[in-house]
C-alpha cells in the first residue's frame, strides 16, 4: 500500500467515526476528507458523481468536478444548456457522491441546486485556461453532433472569433448544490461500516448514526 494512503487509513482507524462527537459542521468534516484524499495521492480526488432528474423523474447520473465549497454548498460548472442544465430548470434538485476507494470513505451529499451569481462564475471561467475557455463557446454540450469534424470547425471558428480574451458565455456558468443531507460513510471491518448521517433543520444540522 502507498505509504501516504497508508498514514491517512491509519488516523481514522485508529478511532470510530462517532455521531456523539463529530461536532456540528459537516462542511469541516468534509475538508478534512477532502483534504486526506489529496494527501493521499488520489488522483482527482474533486471527482464526484452528480445525479439530476428530468420533469417526468427520470434520473441522470455523471461524473463532474467540484471547483469549490464553503458554508453555502458545493460548487460545479457546466454549459447551461446541457443535459444537467435542462433536468436542473425543470428539477432543481440534486445529488452527489464522492468516493475514496483507497481509503475507504465515500460521502453522499443531496439538496437543491441554484445557479452562481455572473460575478462568481466569470471569476472562475477566468481562471480556466484559454483552450478551455474556447470549448465552453465551441461544443454545444449534449447535443448531437455530426462528427467529430464539426467539432473542430466550431473550434477553429471561436479561435478566430476571440483571438485575445475569451468572454463568459451568457449559456455558461456555475451551479451551487446546498445540501440537505450529507452522509459520511467509511468502511469498516466485517462490513459493520460507520455511516454518520447530517440533516439539515432550519439552520441546524442534526447527528444520526445509520446502519451499514
């Protein structure tokens, strides 16, 4: 085993995920398995699952990354108008699960969703480098296309369109998942995991311990 995926399994081991003393802020918990899952080498560790479902509740899972979190919820982009963006207009719910293989944990997080302000998506989009900046105007995300040949054409067209700075597209942006629910789960011997669930009460979160 990695020595650093082998320190990290040894510091929670060594004592139970406990729902009596956990405290009462599951976003600190969260960055601190977020930040053990970057130390131990987990490649994209930001990687997580995120479910939505259409008007008439069919469910729609992919892998997206999370580019940022605090006390408001978890923050991802996409192009508005793509699958994602079109079950979230019309269900702005949603669900997201990361899991940490070698270590492991996996957290469940579900909520509503909200579009981010056009302050903080532009901030991000300006930190995306210029390639990335010209995909978000080249690909029509979701939609049918003829080839990849039609892909590099549109490409090459918004390349010559911006030949300086990329400008936020009006159909690009973030999205913020406030959560209801979030689950920390982490394996245990014989199957007997421990799974910590908090649930959102007004402005209170409260504690319970699931079984696994």
């Amino acid at each position: 085993m990695d020595d650093k995926v082998s320190q990290v399994r040894k510091s929670y081991l060594s004592g139970e995920l406990d729902e009596s003393s956990v405290g009462a802020d599951p976003i600190g918990i969260f960055s601190e398995w977020m930040e053990d899952a970057t130390a131990a080498g987990i490649e994209e560790a930001n990687g997580m699952a995120l479910a939505t479902a259409s008007a008439d509740g069919m469910p729609s899972v992919r892998i997206v990354l999370l580019r940022g979190f605090d006390q408001r919820g978890f923050a991802f982009y996409t192009n508005y108008d793509s699958a994602k963006g079109q079950d979230l207009l019309a269900n702005p719910r949603a669900a997201a699960s990361f899991w940490w293989a070698p270590l492991e944990r996996q957290v469940r997080i579900a909520g509503r969703v909200e579009k981010m302000s056009r302050a903080e998506s532009q901030a991000y989009f300006d930190t995306r480098p210029r390639g990335h900046q010209l995909s978000a105007w080249a690909s029509p995300q979701s939609g049918v296309v003829a080839g990849r040949a039609e892909l590099e054409a549109r490409a090459e067209e918004v390349t010559a369109l911006f030949p300086a700075e990329v400008p936020l597209p009006d159909f690009w942006g973030g999205y913020r998942l406030i959560p209801e629910r979030i689950e920390f789960w982490q394996g245990r011997e014989n199957r007997l995991h421990d799974r910590v669930l908090f649930e959102r009460r007004l402005d209170e979160w409260t504690v319970a311990r699931l079984a696994p």
